[in-house]
C-alpha cells in the first residue's frame, strides 16, 4: 500500500457500495469473533471525521487483533459492501500508519466551522454584566486561568451524540448563555447571573471526561467518574479559591445547577432539578444539544445524496428523523 503523490484518500462520508479503496481510518474498536468452525475474524469500528463505518478482516485476525488498539491510526485496503442493509468495509489489508503517510492533519476529528471568539465573545459579556461581585469575582478568576481557557476552546462536548467535535463545548456554552439570557427576559422571576453561570459551568467536567486525539473517547476517569462528578469537583474547587466573596446561598445552588443539569437520576444526575433555574438549565441543555444532533444527522443524510424522505433509523433514540421530500408511497389513497 505505497502512498500515491497526490492521492486524496476517500472520507467514510464519500463512499458507496461497490467502492475499491485505499485510505486512512482510526481505530475506535476492535473485537475477535469466530465462525461456526472456529475461525477467528475482526470486526472493527473505523472512523475519521465524516463518521464511522463498519470493517470486517478474515485474514491474520490472530495478529492484527494484537497490533490493533483503540486510537490507532490505520492504512487500509477494502471494498466498500452492503450487509443486512448496513454500508460496511470488507478490509484486504490493514496496517498501522507510519512516520511517512502523508494525510490531513485532521482527518480524524472535526472541529468547529467557525473562529471560536464567535463563542467566546456572548459568555464573556454575559460574565462581565453580571451584578453579584461573587460569581464576577469567580469568573475573573477562571478567565485568568490560560490553561483553562485553551482546553475548554478546543474540548468536544460529546464523544458521538452532540457537539462531537473539536470546539463543540464552546459552542454549545455559548449557545446556553444566549438562550439564557433571552428566557431571563420573559422570565424576569428567573435568577439571571445564576443561570447564567450555570449555563457556562454546567459541562466544565467535559474538560476532564473526554479526550480528543485520533478520535473522541473517554478518559479513565470520565468512565469511572462521569462529567458531572467531575464538575461538581471543579467547581467546589474554584468557590474555595473564591473565598468568603461567594456567599453560602449563592454556592449551594450554582452546585445544585451543575449537579442536576441532565435531569433525571437515569441520565446519571446525582439530583434532580429543584429550582426554576436548574429546570430551566436541563431544558435549555436539552434542546440545544438535541437540535445540534438532529441537524448532524440531517446533515449526513444529504451528503449521502438520499432522496428518501426519512434517514437511517437513529438507535439512541430509537427513531427514524424526518427530512422531507417527495412521498414514497400513496397515503392519500389509503382507506
């Protein structure tokens, strides 16, 4: 598999049935399985920033199972086929890249379209007219911090779901912030400068429960831990560099906002929400980032080039999305 001199390898979003190829992947998972007669064969998550896709190897499994992790980058052989529906990878042959692969930087992970002091410029206003010189004094004292700054820039806020790419926590911050400040308005009842912190803090834990190399995956103590633990920490951290500037009341509930910022017990929240801004803050959380998901999909869908009117059934909500488009069928005509 020589590199070819001004060969654009393929992106998982660019291909189709029938396709022969030679192009670059990272690894996601790896997993041994057998035959009926005890024959071992891989079966591997790829991925680059497109998406991810399917592999089967039947050759050397024994070997490349041992060669292959997690976060490998890869050089892969294969034709592109279609098994119970599903658009797969039937992989020739597989190696690990090497010092001299020539491929794009960042091929593997997407990151933000847009220059993230587009997003960085609504929190800091909104910080800066804050009226409670506690959370003032919080947030002047986080902002100072260069380290912090870099790494919630370029932090995802989701391993696949929402806001899966480099800059995605920015992003969806910043579009917390805005929401907020715009429901504060009708609401006037609503406590602005804690919602507003809250919006900016509630998925700080990300920084700490997701890496982002060749792919997006959880650290050991994202798994072990979860975002929310490990913001509640940060947070409890940074009100006690705060000191006596930030009273009692007002440290309770921005910790309660963090900790309950997802809802429901199931959805891994220690507690559920129990004031307006913390009901506020789940809601705004949940449509912001159900609505980036949903326009990834749709986004997907028509690179595809599909006419259908639906996508591909979406498994983590257990539906097909609607897209729109010409009827396939005659429901007018029915009954």
């Amino acid at each position: 598999m020589a590199d070819q001199p001004g060969n654009s390898w393929p992106y998982i979003d660019q291909l189709a049935v029938g396709d022969r190829l030679d192009s670059f992947f990272a690894v996601r998972k790896v997993e041994m399985r057998h035959t009926r007669e005890n024959k071992p064969f891989l079966i591997l998550d790829l991925a680059d920033r497109t998406g991810h896709i399917r592999a089967k190897l039947w050759e050397d499994a024994d070997a490349h199972y041992r060669a292959l992790t997690p976060g490998t980058v890869v050089k892969v052989r294969a034709i592109v086929e279609e098994y119970l529906g599903n658009t797969e990878l039937k992989l020739h042959l597989i190696r690990p890249a090497s010092d001299t692969d020539e491929f794009e930087a960042d091929r593997f992970v997407a990151r933000a379209d847009h220059d993230p002091d587009t997003d960085w410029a609504p929190i800091r206003e909104a910080v800066a007219s804050m009226q409670h010189d506690g959370l003032k004094q919080l947030f002047e004292t986080l902002f100072a911090d260069e380290g912090f700054i870099q790494r919630f820039t370029l932090s995802p806020a989701g391993k696949q779901w929402h806001h899966a790419y480099l800059g995605g926590l920015l992003e969806h911050t910043a579009s917390l912030v805005q929401l907020a400040q715009q429901l504060c308005e009708h609401y006037p009842q609503l406590n602005r400068d804690l919602l507003i912190a809250g919006a900016v803090l509630h998925d700080a834990g990300k920084l700490w429960e997701l890496e982002a190399e060749t792919t997006i995956d959880y650290t050991v103590r994202g798994r072990l831990e979860g975002h929310i633990v490990l913001g509640g920490e940060f947070l409890q951290r940074m009100m006690e560099e705060v000191g006596d500037e930030l009273d009692e009341e007002t440290r309770v509930q921005l910790k309660h906002l963090v900790l309950s910022h997802q809802g429901e017990l199931a959805n891994s929240s220690p507690v559920v929400p129990m004031t307006r801004e913390a009901f506020v803050l789940y809601y705004l959380d949940e449509i912001d980032s159900k609505l980036n998901a949903l326009d990834r999909i749709l986004a997907k869908h028509d690179r595809a080039g599909s006419k259908e009117p639906f996508t591909e059934y979406v498994k983590l909500i257990e539906r097909f999305i609607y897209r729109g488009g010409p009827a396939t069928g005659r429901d007018d005509d029915a009954g």
